[in-house]
C-alpha cells in the first residue's frame, strides 16, 4: 500500500523559529512536492523536487527552503517562522513518468504565535 | 496562466441525493485528477481521465472529460455520509509532470 507520511500532524511554534517539516515515502517515487492549503486559497506549490539533491520552485517559495538528500525524504525548512505562515502543509509524491497521479501524506497543521 | 474553477464552491445534500461538481479549465487538459480531502487530513487520489469523453466509476462516483478536454464533472449516486468531504480537481501542467488544483467543493451530506 503506498504511504507517505509526515513527521506531524500538529505543530506549534514561536515567530523567529526554524521550523522543519519532514516527508518520507516509500513507493520510491521521483518527485516529491511541498503544498499549503488555506481556506479560500486551495492548495499552493511552495517546492518540488524531480530527483536527489534537486529542487525547483513552486508558487509560493518565498519563506521557505527545502532539502532532499536522500530519495525517499523531502523535508521543507522555515527558516525564520512568521504568523502568515501558519497553515496546514501538506507533502506528496508521484512517479516521474505518466500518469502523474500525487500521493499525499496526512498534513501537519502549523501554528505560528 | 492556467486555473481550474470549481462549483459550486460548496453543496450541502440529503443523503440518497445525487450531486455533481463541476471543473472548468480556460485550457485543454492533459490529465485531470479528482481528489477526496477529509477535513483536516490529506487528499486521497479518487480517479484520474486523460482523453476526450472519457468516463470512469469507482463505486458510486462517476467522473467524466468531456470532449474538448476543458471540463471535468464528479457525479455521485445516491450520496451517503461517507462521501462528506472536500473534492478537489487537478490538471497537469503543460510540459510539467506536476499539478496544479482548483480551490475545492466542500460536500456535506445530511443523514
């Protein structure tokens, strides 16, 4: 059964706070993606990633960093936590070729105070 | 740029009813994936139609592309409770192999 799951489901932290969030898969997926779901907003692209050590930016970079070292981990860093980043993050992976279909993980709701 | 509209935004039924939400595109689509959220937890893939007039079923939820690959619409059959959560469309971006999404419908079914 594929599975991606996130190292929270729920996170609070200070402003000024580094912040990590970690994604691991483990359908040996190529690419790996970074969301932010807000009401009214839908679900925004903040990184993604095509392969190991690789990165792209999505829509919303701006605040955010990421990492990939190993395959099956994506984590995305918040360097400097503010209170607009507060959100529900939501990680997934899909395969490199078609079809594209995205597996998600059950999301971390962060809180920033 | 390409965005995927939703409607209605949100729709509450008896349950037994049926319903359909609706994906417009002011494209073609490449690759049209629906998805199921639960509040407050990730998205399940629920189908995904590439071609012109394609049509496929999972239980009683039906999706369909119509023919000139701009439009998708979820149906379902007799709704239940289990099917309360937000439904979200997602397109492939051209020359890309990720997604992007409409802002969702959230459905509350009434027991």
């Amino acid at each position: 059964d594929v599975k991606v799951t996130q190292s929270s489901r729920y996170l609070v932290k200070r402003t000024g706070e580094k912040v990590f969030l970690e994604c691991v898969q483990d359908m040996d997926h190529e690419n790996m993606f970074w969301y932010r779901q807000d009401p009214g907003l839908g679900l925004r692209l903040i990184y993604f990633s095509y392969d190991v050590k690789m990165k792209e930016k999505g829509d919303i970079p701006e605040g955010y960093s990421v990492s990939r070292e190993k395959k099956e981990r994506f984590s995305l860093i918040l360097e400097s936590a503010s209170t607009n980043q507060t959100s529900m993050y939501l990680c997934a992976s899909s395969s490199g070729t078609p079809p594209y279909e995205q597996y998600f993980g059950p999301g971390t709701r962060l809180t920033v105070t | 740029s390409q965005e995927l509209e939703q409607s209605p935004q949100s729709l509450i039924v008896q349950e037994g009813k049926n319903l359909t939400i609706n994906c417009t595109s002011s494209k073609t689509l490449y690759g049209l994936y629906w998805y199921k959220q639960k509040y407050g937890e990730g998205l399940i893939f629920l189908m995904m139609l590439q071609k012109g007039g394609e049509e496929k079923s999972h239980e009683k939820i039906t999706a369909k592309l119509d023919e000139k690959k701009q439009q998708s619409s979820l149906h379902i059959t007799a709704s239940q409770p289990s099917h309360a959560g937000i439904y979200l469309c997602g397109a492939e971006k051209s020359g890309a192999n990720n997604l992007f999404f409409g802002t969702g419908t959230r459905l509350t079914v009434i027991p």
